[in-house]
C-alpha cells in the first residue's frame, strides 16, 4: 500500500494546494499496515474523514476511537498519527489548508472575532466529530462535499470548498462548549518530541544512538525511552527503521538505483538487515515493491492516457 502523500518529515516542508488555491485532498485507501497514519504535524488544519473500518487517531497525547462516516479535526502544529486496530483495513480521507485562504483581505469582524482566535488557539474546538448531534452531521455533510467537489474539480470548486470551510467553523466554534474536549498534551511534552523527530529527519541517513537522540532533549536513556514509547506508541528503533523504509519507498519508485546503494544511502549498513526490516514494514521485499509500485504507476499512465483519447 503505497502512503506516501501524507508521509513526508515529521514537519512537513511542502505546500498543500498552491499559494493561490492551498488546499489539498488526499485519500488513502484499504490500509493494512498497524501504523495508518505515521507521527508528524504540519502548519496547516487537517480535517480526516474515515470511509471505512475504524482507526485510533491520536492528536498530541489524546486517543480517538473514528470510526467510518466520523472525523477527527487536527488543529495547526498538532503532532497526530494513528494505529489499526485489531488488524482491520481502515480507509480515510485527509483534507489539509492553509488558515490563510480564510482570512479577510480588511481587517473585520470575521478575522477579529474567529479568524484570529483560530490562529492563536485562544479556541479549542471539537476535536472528534461523530454525527451523533445534528450539527455534527451538518458538519460531516459539508466535509464529504469539500472531498467530492475537489475530486471532481468542478467549475467553481475553489469557491465552494471556501465557504463550506467558513460553515464548517461556523458549527464547530458554535458548538465548542457542547463537547467535552480534552485538554491539549503538555506543549513541553510536544516540544521535545519535535526536536527528537526532527533530529531523526535531518539525520537518519547516519548512524543514530539512543544516548545521543536522549541528549537531544537532557534524558537518561531510559527515561527517553519511555518517553518516546508514550507519545508515538512506537521505540526510537522502530520508529527511525520505519522512516528510513519510508524513504527507501520513494527512492525504489523514482529511481533504478541498485537496492544495495539504496540501502546505503537511507541509513541501513546491512543489505540483509535492510531487506529484512523493509519486509517487516511493507511485507514484501524492496524488489517485489519496486516491481508493484512500477506496475500500478504504469497502469495509472494507460489509464490517464485512454481517458485522453476518449
């Protein structure tokens, strides 16, 4: 299952949409793996709407149950990812846009009562959105039409999808005091995490030892351990093995450089190794995914190519 769209550094370097429109919608479909949605956080909101199974969601230290036709809203600098649970597929789709495409171009009451509080996170809106109240429902109904509208790119796409995002807020923050929402993880907690997975990120191409990831962030290593199992359910191996299988994705797919120099170039010093782990977390061997990937991109340029014919 290819997911990397959403799997970019843990702070996204990438603009969502364009400047013009920043708005982008990213389906991921039938997710096997145990990680849905790998640990990483972005400047801009996020709205997902699950399509299918259920996953655990969590936003900084909280956990959601979603289920299919629920959505769970990530507010801007969240650190989010989420989990299978017992083993079942989950689908889902990701809505993510700049808070710049809503803002006034004067100063009014709109950018001073909502637009700006929104910002700051002088608010905190409902987070998990089930459909069990009618604005709710009002809410997932407006999400699902954004997800259709900028698949279909109809004529004024760009227009709907700023409004219904205006309607969507309109909901949430009217109904903010309904819902019990929980606190938001410790920003010191958060905080560390960032320098941690950013280090990571910059680094992983090296070797990486726990003792130097802990002093990153003044922790014994067992503390950072601990710590780091807490917040991305994953240890500082496993998490930096995934990552450079990550990477090793993107290199197998655009590239036909040999797996051995791949292996290198993403951090493994063990061709065996590297083979193993990436079967661990893709199950299947770099070359067998070389060979899906290419496949699939293959039938998606004949598919692309008929439609231009017809």
């Amino acid at each position: 299952m290819i997911q990397e769209q959403l799997r970019e550094e843990l702070k996204e370097d990438r603009i969502h949409g364009s400047l013009m429109y920043p708005v982008s919608v990213y389906p991921m479909d039938d997710i096997e793996e145990e990680t849905v949605l790998e640990c990483h956080w972005h400047e801009e909101p996020e709205l997902i709407l699950v399509t299918q199974g259920r996953a655990l969601f969590q936003i900084g230290t909280i956990p959601y149950e979603v289920h299919a036709g629920e959505a769970i809203f990530v507010n801007s600098g969240e650190i989010h990812t989420a989990y299978q649970i017992e083993h079942e597929s989950c689908s889902f789709v990701a809505t993510v846009f700049s808070m710049s495409l809503l803002n006034s171009a004067g100063y009014d009451m709109v950018q001073a009562r909502f637009i700006d509080p929104l910002v700051r996170k002088q608010i905190v809106l409902p987070v998990h959105i089930r459909g069990q109240e009618v604005w709710e429902h009002e809410v997932l109904k407006l999400l699902t039409a954004i997800v259709d509208i900028n698949k279909q790119q109809t004529a004024t796409c760009e227009l709907t999808t700023k409004a219904y995002l205006y309607l969507i807020f309109a909901q949430m923050i009217e109904h903010m005091d309904t819902q019990v929402t929980p606190l938001p993880a410790p920003s010191d907690k958060v905080e560390r995490l960032k320098t941690v997975l950013g280090h990571i990120h910059d680094n992983y191409q090296q070797p990486l030892r726990l003792r130097e990831l802990a002093e990153q962030i003044n922790m014994s290593e067992g503390h950072f351990c601990r710590f780091f199992k807490s917040l991305t359910q994953k240890s500082p191996i496993d998490y930096i093995n995934r990552y450079r299988t990550q990477q090793a994705c993107r290199l197998l797919q655009s590239s036909d450089r040999k797996i051995v120099d791949i292996s290198l170039e993403v951090g493994f010093d063990s061709l065996s190794y590297f083979i193993s782990v990436f079967k661990q977390h893709r199950g299947s061997t770099p070359s067998q995914y070389r060979k899906q990937t290419n496949g699939v991109s293959n039938s998606l340029i004949t598919e692309l190519q008929k439609s231009r014919l017809e």
